[in-house]
C-alpha cells in the first residue's frame, strides 16, 4: 500500500529517538524512589523465604509492588493458591480503573490492540503517574514508543536492583533493615495520596489505613476485602452526597 | 496448594504465575479493554476507584501496625510515629514523595537510637 503523506507512520529511527527518551525518563526522581522501595521488597521477599529467582521472577511478570506485597503477605500466612490469587485480584482492582484513564492517553490513530495489551503489563503507580504527567506533552503517534522504553526500563531495572539487594541483604546492621522495610510503607503512603483523583479518594485512603489494621485484628483474613468494601463504599457515599448538596 | 506444598522447583514459579501475574494482568487487560468505554469521570469508575484506594491503603496500614522482617523488632508507637511524621512532612513541605519518606526514616532511625 502507498503510504499516506498526511498521517504516514513514524520511521523506526523516530521511534527508537522516542523510546530512549523514555528510558531517559525512568532515571527521574519518581524513578529512584521506586528502586528505593524495591530495595525494601526484595527485604521482604528473602524474609519469607523465597529464592533469588523466585524473588526477580515475581517482580518482572507482577510488576505493581501492592500486589507482590499482599502475594508475599499471602505466602506468609501459608494461604492456598486460589486465596492467595484472591488477595492479590483484590490488590489490584486499581489497576483497571488507572489502565481505563491511560489508554485514551497511550493510543495513537493506528496503534494496534495487542500494542496497548502488551505496554498494559508496565502500568503500576510510578509509571502511571509519570505518564500521565508527560504523555500529552509528546507526539500521539510516538507515545507509545515512549511509554515502551520508560515501562520497560522500570521493569528491567527494578528486577536488578532487586537481585543486587536480595544478594547483600543479610550483610546490613538492623537499623538499616528496619529503614529499608519502613520505605515500602512510606512510598506507597505519599504517592497514593498524591495520585487521589478526587476528595473519595483522600477519604477512602484514611478509611482503608484506620479500617486495615483494625479488621486484622476482628476478622484476619477479611481485612484488605473488608476494609476495600467498607472504606470505599463510605467514600463512595460521601462523594455522592457532597455532590448532591453542590449548586448544579 | 500452599507455597510449599509440591516439592518441585517449577511449583513455586506457577505459584507466582497464576497468584500473582494473572491476578494483576487480568486487571490492566479488563483496562485496556474498557478504556474506550468508560468516561473517566463516570460515577461507576469513582467507585471502583475509592475501594481500590481504600484496599491499599490497608495494605498500608498493616505493613506499619503488623510489620515482617527487621521493623518486627521496633515499638509500635515509633513506626506509627516515624510514619505519620513523614506524611505531616510530606502534606506540609510541598507534597513531595522523596521528603515524606526522608523525613519518616529520620524519625524511625532517631528512634531506634535513642533506645
């Protein structure tokens, strides 16, 4: 077929100038405080008893760190397969919601379905959030090029920064273990916060941190379900009714 | 069906595949699916997202009250403590990640210090 002057395809060099530009992108700020919760997950993974393989395996086709925490959590407590896969669909469920509001973002005029099926693998909070912060500022049709090379990068160098701390882990005094296990917590506490569409869900993340802990203690097993249902339903409600009482 | 359960080196990897890389997957290919379909702010989406915050937050708060590895060892009240100092940090200095986490570390090692 001829090629079309007014929307031809972006030439491969174009597209690797783009994808580079991504790579670049993944050593930002966001980027470093990533690894630096990795740093802390790989603590975890060996704390529970799971191989250096195992360990780099899980975060390579997981990827999103609430969601290899809570499979972790679930290895832990000795669950089955099918509760353990519940716990962390149930994690996950944001995922859905963030892929919905990426991909009007992510899609170029002719980018094909498996493209954005396959690029879906990279989404997690700091790509996420990095994304929706500079795709508009990029050429439609090279977006997704540049979301490759940013994604990819956080998966690959996330793996390694894994395995190098899984490797030096029992080296470190407590202090500094205790250090690295409080990172997970705290990158999660801030950019959850941060990354809150709306007041729902500054609400449903106060609920969930109150309601969390609580439920462990009344119905262990239940909680992160229970706590999702309860603060999130409560969340939901307020937001309902603030919206009614607002002038249309 | 436990992780431990089947003595054989590919069990664990299934384990992780089906536990964990299906139950996240699933999720961002249903995303992409419904991308063009849903309007961002549609109520329904509200919704999903507030028991998805709500979900991890939990997550969250267990990781500080019922803490594994190395943080076991250090007082409730200073990982509440260094937690909730780093995110006053983090609410008052500009909203920025890097100063919440410095800030709640600074506490916790001060603390563990000073014991």
């Amino acid at each position: 077929m001829p090629a079309d002057p007014v929307s031809s395809l972006p030439s491969l060099s174009t597209r690797r100038l783009w994808y580079l530009r991504g790579v670049r992108a993944a050593f930002s700020i966001p980027g470093l405080i990533l690894a630096s919760a990795f740093i802390g997950f790989a603590g975890l993974a060996k704390e529970a008893g799971l191989t250096l393989a195992q360990t780099v395996f899980m975060v390579g086709m997981v990827w999103a760190l609430p969601a290899k925490v809570v499979l972790i959590g679930a290895i832990l407590s000795g669950a089955s397969l099918p509760a353990a896969a519940f716990a962390v669909a149930l994690s996950s469920i944001r995922l859905t919601p963030m892929v919905v509001a990426l991909v009007p973002e992510l899609r170029g005029p002719k980018t094909p379905r498996w493209v954005l099926y396959f690029l879906s693998h990279f989404v997690a909070v700091t790509s996420w959030v990095l994304a929706m912060e500079r795709l508009r500022g990029i050429p439609r049709e090279l977006r997704t090029s540049y979301y490759a090379g940013l994604g990819s990068t956080l998966v690959l160098f996330n793996m390694l920064v894994t395995a190098v701390v899984y490797l030096v882990a029992d080296s470190l005094p407590p202090a500094v273990s205790a250090a690295l296990f409080l990172l997970t917590p705290m990158y999660f506490l801030t950019s959850l916060w941060g990354s809150a569409r709306e007041r729902a869900g500054h609400v449903a993340m106060v609920l969930g941190l109150i309601l969390g802990p609580l439920l462990h203690l009344v119905v262990p097993g239940f909680d992160l379900l229970g706590a999702g249902l309860i603060g999130g339903g409560a969340a939901f409600a307020c937001h309902r009714l603030s919206r009614r009482k607002a002038p249309a | 069906m436990t992780f431990d359960a089947i003595d054989a080196w590919w069990w664990p990897f299934l384990f992780i595949l089906v536990g964990g890389w299906l139950a996240t997957d699933a999720w961002r290919f249903l995303g992409v699916y419904l991308g063009d379909r849903l309007s961002e702010d549609s109520d329904l989406l509200v919704l999903v997202r507030a028991l998805a915050t709500a979900l991890v937050a939990a997550v969250i708060g267990n990781l500080i009250v019922f803490p594994s590895g190395a943080l076991v060892d250090t007082a409730l009240a200073l990982r509440i403590g260094a937690a909730g100092g780093g995110f006053a940090a983090y609410l008052l200095l500009g909203r920025k990640i890097l100063v919440g986490i410095v800030a709640a570390e600074f506490i916790l090692l001060v603390g563990l210090w000073i014991k």
